[in-house]
C-alpha cells in the first residue's frame, strides 16, 4: 500500500465517520495530531484505504482489490474493519487472532483516590519528556500515538504520579476527537494497588470534561483490572465489539485471495 502524510489524508479518508468514541477517533486523532499514517491501494482512486497510529488500524474499503503483500502495513497491528475483510486478512497473515474488546463512556463520578505521601499527581508539561523516556520499559506503548515521550509530554494530553522525579503511573489521551477522547493508563508494576492510575485518570478526565469533549475506556474482555478501574473512575459499558492482532505477514497466493473475498 501507498503511504500519505499523517496531516495530507487522501480524499477517501472521508469513509471514516467524525465523531466516534473510542478507537473510531484514531483517524481524527492523526489529521490533528500528525501522528500516524495514512494507507492506499493505489495513487489515483483508491479502492481501499487505512490508517495507522500506534498500533492500532482502520481499514475501509474494497478489500477484493487487494493482494496479500499489500497488508504488510499492517502487521503487528490491532486491525478493526468490517466482516468483509476478514478473508483478505486472514489470506495475508499467518496468524489472525480475534480479540474481544469493551468500550466505556465516561458517565459518573468517580470514587476519590488516596495518593500515598510524597507523591505528586499533575499534569505532563514539556519538561517532562525525559522523565517519561526513562520509565519502566513497560510502560513505553503508552505513548505510541503520540510519537514518542517527548511528544507526549507536549500534548497537554497526559497526567503522572511522580515520586522523586520518577513516573509512577500515567494516564493519557490515547486518541483524540473532535466529540471523544479514548483514555489509556499505565502503572509501573512495582507500584500498583495504590490508587496512583486512578487519581491520573480522573486528573485526565476533568481536563477532557474542560475541553468539551466525553473520555472514552477501551479495554480487552479479559483485563480485568482495566475493567475495574474504568469502573471505579466512573467509565460505563456502552458497547462491545471485536478487533483482529495480525501476526507475520505469510506468503500467499493473490488468486487464493481473490477466491476467499
């Protein structure tokens, strides 16, 4: 596939609808941001067309006009299209693996958080772009959709717990829309159990609810933590739905594809 700049969308990007919640946001979060990339099949009138920020994709279109080398965008991804293009995927990667996802509306007042003694919970500024460079290093997809720790440090996006200058816990705009913003969080697994996630978040949420928009919480079936804390922070299941991880990309027959389509 062709690749276009995150903020030069091509004409066709029109097929992703403005003002979804939750991970339909990541198309208005690239064009915003300029954060991402933007996929074609072809040049001139494209037939199918994706985007892809973090690891996450949208993907629209026609899917018998495509082969299976041109997914290859694709891998690693967490991809959400409609049933159609389930046989084109599953044509062009070794694995396809379903994952059932719940999507929560910010809709209630959260339970207040009870923040340890000698830890700082506030906004990200600028300034903060090397302290998030040195966190735990599984905390690093957080900041995926913002290019980087730098970049999200600058987006006015995220709140931190610090203590001694060292990120505790995160909360941060992981897609940003024009009606939602989708919540991501991440814990130093050394600090969990004390409140800290929760206390970034609704720091988070009272800067979304400012801005005029509602924050979103997606979140897989099985992560029952994440589902709690939703749930404590004042998040409500609104929707379920299901989104594919594609695995290495195989090496396929385009008639095979053709066929499955």
């Amino acid at each position: 596939m062709i690749p276009h700049p995150a903020q030069q969308p091509p004409a066709c990007a029109r097929v992703f609808p403005v003002g979804g919640p939750g991970t339909a946001a990541l198309a208005e979060h690239v064009l915003t941001t300029g954060h991402g990339t933007w996929w074609t099949d072809r040049a001139a009138h494209p037939r199918v067309i994706a985007v892809t920020c973090g690891d996450h994709a949208l993907l629209a279109g026609d899917p018998t006009a495509l082969v299976p080398a041109d997914l290859a965008p694709l891998t690693g991804r967490r991809v959400e299209a409609s049933e159609r293009f389930l046989p084109v995927l599953g044509a062009a990667f070794d694995r396809l693996h379903p994952w059932d996802r719940m999507l929560y509306l910010h809709q209630a007042a959260g339970t207040p958080p009870r923040v340890p003694r000698a830890v700082t919970v506030r906004r990200l500024v600028s300034e903060d772009g090397p302290t998030l460079a040195a966190m735990d290093p599984a905390m690093n997809w957080i900041h995926a959709t913002w290019g980087g720790p730098s970049g999200l440090a600058a987006s006015g996006h995220g709140w931190a717990a610090f203590r001694k200058g060292r990120v505790l816990a995160l909360a941060c705009t992981r897609f940003t829309g024009s009606r939602y913003e989708d919540v991501a969080c991440a814990t130093d697994p050394s600090e969990r159990r004390q409140h800290l996630a929760l206390a970034c978040v609704q720091g988070l949420t009272d800067d979304i609810t400012a801005r005029g928009r509602t924050a979103t919480w997606s979140c897989s079936h099985d992560n029952r933590a994440s589902r709690l804390l939703a749930w404590t922070a004042g998040f409500r299941l609104v929707r379920e739905y299901v989104h594919h991880t594609t695995g290495p990309v195989a090496v396929s027959n385009p008639s095979i594809l053709r066929a499955a389509a």
